[in-house]
C-alpha cells in the first residue's frame, strides 16, 4: 500500500517556484466546471481583465497558455518567427540563450548580442545589429534575467528596435507581479511570464500578450505555425468571444491565476511593486552587511531575486543542504558559467515579507558560521531592519 502524499513543508526562497498564497491554495479547492460551461468562460474573461491589469496593457490578446514559462517563450516565438526569418536575440544570462535555442529550431537566423552574465544588455550593441543587419524581424530579450539577477532596462531598447521596424519581444517570467512592465508605456510587442514567482501561483500557466501590431504578424504568417498545441491563431479563439474549443483548459490552474491575480489588483499594483522593492532592498542590505559580495550591480539589480557570490572556502551544496535540512528553506544554486559561483535568493509575490527577510538572514548566518565563515554576529539583521525603517 502507498501512504498518503505529505510532501515535507518548505520556505521556497529560491529562483521559482515561491511559495503559493493560502488563498490561491484555497481557489483550486473549488469544484471543476466544463472548459465551457457559461460560468468558466466568465472566469476567463475576468482573468484576461486582471491579466491587462498587472501587465499595464489594453492589448485584446492577454492569455494564459497552458503550460510552464517556457511554453510561453516557445509560443511566442512559434508563433511570429518563420523559418528564414532573421532575429536579434540579448544573451546575458541562461534564459537569453534558451530563446536562441527555441528561435533556432524555429528555423530562424538568430543573431546574438552578447553581455557577460551580471551585466545588461546595452542598448547600442542591439542598435550596431540592427545596423548591420537589414530585414530583422523581432529583437528579445529577457528582461529579469532569472540566473542572475538583472534587471534589464527597455525604454530606450524599445525605441530603437521601433525605429528599425522590428518586433520588440521580452521574456517577462521573472518580472510579472514584482516590477513594473510597462507593456503599452514601452511599446512591448509581445511578452511571456509564469504563475510560479511573483503571482505566487503554482507552475503551469503561461501568460502571453500580443499587440496589435504583433497580432497582425501572426495573421500573416506564409505557413502554419509549426506547434498545434500553442498555435495563437486557434487559441485566441478560445479565449475570445468566439470560444471555439481548442483543447481542454487546466480550469484548476486557471483558478489559481484568476484568485492570485486578485490578489494583486486588490493590494494595489504600486504596493505590490514598493513591497518587493522594500523587502528585496532590505535582504540586500542584510547579506551586505555579512560581508557577502552581490553579483549586480545595484542600478540593474532586481529586488525579487538576488545573485550572491559565494565566498571562498564556503561549500555551495553544502550551505543549501544544510539550510533545507535544518531550516526547511530553499534557495538556488547558479546556471550555465555561474554554477558553483553564486547563490540565487528569492522575495517573490507572498514571500516579500519581512519576516521571510529576518528568516532568510538568521538561518544563512547560522549555516555559515558552521562553515567557518566570519563576520560580524547580529550585523545583517540590523541593516535589514535599519534599511526598512529608512525606505518605508
């Protein structure tokens, strides 16, 4: 006989997934209806409607995919790339190459501009592209790059890629919930995000929006979009007011987006924000103050999630054994050139707490000091606590 699922309890402080809000636990508790019953199509609508909201978009095609973040890298790109189609690509980080790899197989001729991982992606090495290349189709970049912990900057970005008439498109994974998008302000074409970080959904949905000008893309697309399963030209018909039957929703999934999203717009978009800057400031300012070196700069620094170096003599599997052992705390080791290098913390959606910050601070410096690790006791709860007191 198997026993009973009861999976150990966890503090998920890593780069995803965060930990899910009680409510949002609560909403996928409630009874299935049909992937049309006239009830869940209300719940569709409702989603899409938040989905603008925390997006800061009016764009009409505001969906959630089915399937994890990276269905909505794969979905974008299947959708508006056709195989010759020449494409700009921002690598700095793990997820900048993974969009080389699925526009690739997409059949696209990808050009890549490349930055050192911790570093942004500066807006004239796209510009000098884009001079050197005619016809480019779309420009991408990841705008919270997850293995690193950098913030991309898109104004500027945007503008240029307009002026050379491509697509701007950004992997926004890391970023919906926690910092602002701005798709409409910044001309954003299109871009992809997941439920697992700052929505503090579970994994499994993909939210994806289209402008205008993106959707006409697709619209005239010389061949069919070479994945079934996430072809928008069907999807959006779905989500739309046509509501022909594609394939069946994951209406518990969709439940979770609808009450997370709630959350959100209910808290009030500008104190979501402020909260993670608030919080992810001050866990900043604590391991600082341990005498740990952050990997980013702190002009392109994300709040949500912090690269730390580690320090030399300090075991990286070890530091993360003993912290899921003894604390039942999660946090991520680094990808890609930067594994066994750094840390990965994350203040995502409801674990941008200050008592995530006081927990995180206080297990890592106990953890630490086990492996020999000298700084000064009590020093990055003090700077924790003294930069929210400043920042509130």
């Amino acid at each position: 006989m198997y026993k009973e699922l009861n999976p150990p309890r966890r503090i998920l402080m890593g780069p995803g997934p965060s930990d899910v809000h009680p409510k949002v636990l609560q909403a996928m508790a409630n009874p299935l209806v049909g992937h049309l019953d006239p009830a869940f199509l209300e719940i569709m609508n409702e989603t899409m409607d938040l989905l603008r909201h925390v997006y800061q978009t009016e764009n009409k095609v505001t969906l959630a995919m089915s399937g994890t973040g990276s269905a909505g890298m794969e979905t974008l790109f299947v959708n508006l790339v056709e195989p010759g189609d020449r494409v700009i690509i921002g690598v700095n980080g793990l997820f900048g190459q993974r969009m080389v790899d699925v526009a690739s197989r997409c059949g696209a001729e990808v050009i890549q501009v490349e930055a050192s991982w911790g570093d942004i992606i500066e807006p004239e090495k796209i510009e000098d592209a884009l001079k050197k290349h005619n016809n480019v189709k779309l420009v991408a970049v990841v705008h919270s790059e997850t293995s690193t912990g950098v913030r991309q900057p898109l104004e500027e970005l945007s503008e240029i890629v307009h002026k050379y008439d491509a697509l701007f498109v950004c992997d926004m994974v890391t970023s919906l919930g926690g910092i602002p998008t701005k798709i409409d302000e910044y001309k954003i074409d299109a871009a992809y995000s997941g439920t697992q970080k700052c929505l503090s959904a579970p994994p499994g949905l993909a939210p994806v929006t289209l402008s205008p000008r993106a959707v006409d893309v697709l619209a005239k697309r010389k061949n069919k979009v070479q994945s079934w399963y996430l072809d928008l030209s069907m999807i959006q018909n779905y989500w739309n007011e046509e509501r022909f039957y594609h394939h069946t929703a994951p209406i518990s999934m969709v439940y979770s987006l609808r009450e997370a999203l709630r959350l959100i717009v209910n808290e009030g978009l500008e104190q979501v924000f402020k909260r993670h800057a608030l919080y992810g400031g001050a866990l900043q300012a604590g391991l600082e103050a341990m005498g740990l070196e952050l990997l980013v700069s702190e002009k392109h620094r994300l709040h949500q999630l912090t690269a730390v170096q580690i320090p030399a003599n300090v075991s990286d599997l070890e530091v993360r054994k003993r912290l899921l052992e003894k604390y039942g705390l999660e946090i991520g080791g680094g990808l890609g050139v930067l594994k066994g290098k750094i840390w990965r913390i994350g203040l995502m959606g409801y674990n941008a707490r200050h008592e995530n910050v006081v927990f995180a601070l206080a297990a890592l410096e106990d953890v630490l000091r086990e492996q020999g690790y000298h700084f000064i006791s009590g020093a990055a709860l003090e700077a924790a606590n003294r930069y929210i007191r400043d920042h509130e």
